[in-house]
C-alpha cells in the first residue's frame, strides 16, 4: 500500500484542524470548498471514507505516532468482564 509523505500528512491534518477551528463548513461557500477538499484528500491518502476517520489514520501514519494516539475515540463503551 502507498503511504502518503509525512510533510503531506503534516499539511493536511494542519489544513484541516484550522479549517474545523474557523467553522468553515458554516463559512462561506470558499471556506466550505476547501474544507471538502481537504477533507478528500485526507480519505484519499489514508484509506477511510469519514474525514474524522482520515485524521486519525493520518495521525498514526506520522513517525513518532504511538498505539493509543486517540484511543479515547475508540474505546469501548463498556466494560468488560
């Protein structure tokens, strides 16, 4: 499988959180574009068709990453016996 370069990764999930940060799927219609784009990209380049899902496999995909990065996310709901 490709894996996206880590500085394209950096990008994206840099291009994406400030875009989420200003709200630009409640902007105007360029900020809104953009944010699709980017969003795309990130499924793209990572697997995942859900942006939220692109993000944190876009996180794992960075050196450095560790297992339990956004572990909260995928937790389990209850305990188990």
């Amino acid at each position: 499988m490709l894996m996206a370069h880590p500085a394209v990764l950096r990008d994206l999930i840099g291009q994406y959180e400030t875009l989420r940060a200003l709200n630009a799927q409640d902007g105007g219609e360029e900020a809104q574009r953009r944010l699709a784009d980017v969003s795309y990209t990130l499924c793209v380049v990572t697997g995942p068709r859900d942006a939220d899902a692109a993000l944190i496999a876009a996180r794992h995909q960075l050196p450095g990453a560790r297992v339990t990065d956004d572990s909260v996310l995928t937790a389990p709901t209850a305990p188990l016996a």
